[in-house]
C-alpha cells in the first residue's frame, strides 16, 4: 500500500510503498510504524460517505501538543495517505469524536483533508 512519511529534510513528505491490505487500521499501524504517528493512536472509526466521496477518521490516542511543522507534516500525511488510498475527495479528522484541535489548528465540522498535490514541500 503506498502512504505519505516526512522527507529526509523534514520539510515535505514523499511516497512509500510498504506491505499491507488497505484498510484503516493497517494504514495508521505503518504510518506509525514510519514515525508519522507516535505510539498508541488507534482508529476508533472510520467511513465513507459514498454519495459525495468524503470519509471521517476517528483516531484515539492522539497528543495534539506539537510543534506547528511536525503538525503541518502529519495532517498532510495522513490526509494524503486516506484520501488516495480510499479514493476520497476529503477527510473529515477527529480526535475522540471530537473535531481535530491543537495549539495551532481549530476544526470545525465543515473542516476536512484533502489530498495535498504539494506535498514535496510543506
């Protein structure tokens, strides 16, 4: 399965095929596997919303007390590794049910990842 890790600079992702069936938990155990995600992030729940191609991922586990690059960096590598992987045309995040929030970044319902065609440099 092909998923999105930081670059060797640390300021921009590249592609990485690992070994793996496509479905959630697989894909958030390599991205953690890969450093993207730390230790202990889970997929409480996901789906996909057929009739406008739009999906929820649901993670536990997740301290959203980084800095704002590490944050830019996974919110760009996850987004771009669910939205390909699952052909989406965007990605609804949240934490504990909850809409995803740190220090640097506030959701709200109507905010979503989409596949980031930059990602070489973020």
């Amino acid at each position: 399965m092909l998923i999105y890790v930081g670059n060797a600079n640390g300021n921009g992702l590249v592609e990485k095929e690992v070994e793996g069936e496509v479905y959630p938990a697989a894909i958030l155990s390599a991205l953690v596997q890969e450093k993207v995600l730390p230790e202990g992030v889970s997929v409480k729940e996901f789906h996909i919303s057929e009739g406008d191609k739009s999906g929820i991922l649901n993670l536990t586990g997740l301290n959203t007390d980084i800095g704002s690059q590490e944050e830019a960096l996974f919110l760009a590598a996850v987004g771009n590794t669910f939205t390909k992987a699952f052909q989406l045309d965007k990605l609804r995040l949240l934490v504990d049910g909850q809409n995803y929030t740190s220090g640097h970044v506030e959701f709200t319902d109507k905010d979503y990842l989409t596949y980031n065609q930059d990602y070489q440099q973020i």
